[in-house]
C-alpha cells in the first residue's frame, strides 16, 4: 500500500531528529534539506526558504501523481487539511501522522536558538510562537484526519510516545503531557 508520512510539529520540537530514527518507505522530502544541498547559493536567506517550499510542494505533488510512497517534515501550520492531503486519500494513501511537541514554547525558542548556534537555520521568535499555537490547534483534525499515528512528547531529554492511533482505536501507551491534555479531549 502506498504510504504518505507526515513528520509534524512546532518549530524546534525535534522534527528531522525523529525523523532520523524513522524508516520511510520511498522518498523523505525536506524543505531544511533543498534548501541546504540545493539553494546555498542564494544569498537572501528568505528568497532561498521561499524556493525551498516551492520545490516541496511540486516534489509533493509529484510523489502523489506518480502514486509513490514518501515521508514529509512539516509544522503545519495550517487552518484546514491541505488539498493536496485529501487527494492523496483519495487516491489510496494510507496517512500516517508522527507528532511531536514540546511542553512549553520556550523550550523550542531555546532548540531553536541552539541549531543556530550550531549553524542551522532560524526562525524568528514571534513565527515559533505563532506556529506553534496553529499547529497545536491543528493536530486534533489532524489526528481524526490519519490513518495511523505516533504522538510524542520532546520536552526533556528522552523522547517519549504517549499515543498511538491504529485500526481506527487511538491508544494511551503512556502519560500524557499537559500540552497534549488541553487540545485533545480523549485525556
């Protein structure tokens, strides 16, 4: 069966780190990853994020008009499921959905800062802010929308799963953090 993964979750939550740990099956695509292998050479930072997002979004399209399984990292900070989601539903997909927050935004501030340091990319405090209440406020759809998912929380050391949704039953597998607790209503 065709599989479309989607990595999702506030800036600085720990994204492409839990995707690192996932096997997909067929292609990851990244808008972190074009921009750095294939846009470095443009000087203005935004024009080159600009790009990046574009070529995601066509290779996305791709992937799905070609019927090929792939994996996308995301923060989805969106008001709706994407069209281009529910056409891949249509077409057969099986959605699966790996989540992952932190308990407070300060804490993805601070990650976020860090990469920074370390020379990844930025993302402005009021952005991480703002993004983070949309992609909290998403997840529920999101959760009702997938076929599968892994919820996780990132907010100390050790990565944790405290959900799982399979065969339409979502299962507690562990306690659930507080930020999962005010937008879910299953706690």
């Amino acid at each position: 069966m065709k599989e479309l993964v989607i990595i999702a979750g506030p800036n600085g939550s720990g994204k492409s780190t839990l995707a690192s740990q996932i096997e997909f099956n067929g292609e990851y695509i990244s808008a972190d990853k074009f921009e750095k292998n294939f846009l470095s050479h443009i000087i203005d930072k935004e024009e080159r994020e600009n790009r990046a997002i574009v070529i995601v979004a066509k290779e996305i399209q791709e992937q799905i008009n070609h019927g090929k399984s792939f994996a996308f990292e995301t923060v989805f900070a969106t008001n709706r499921i994407p069209s281009f989601l529910e056409t891949a539903k249509e077409k057969g997909y099986k959605i699966i959905l790996h989540y992952i927050a932190t308990e407070s935004v300060e804490i993805n501030i601070e990650r976020v800062a860090k990469r920074v340091s370390e020379g990844g990319h930025n993302v402005p405090v009021k952005r991480i802010i703002e993004r983070r209440e949309k992609t909290l406020s998403m997840l529920p759809q999101l959760l009702q929308f997938t076929d599968e998912a892994i919820l996780y929380d990132n907010s100390e050391e050790k990565l944790f799963a405290f959900l799982v949704k399979e065969d339409n039953q979502i299962k507690i597998i562990d306690s659930a953090p507080m930020w999962a607790k005010q937008i879910l209503s299953l706690f």
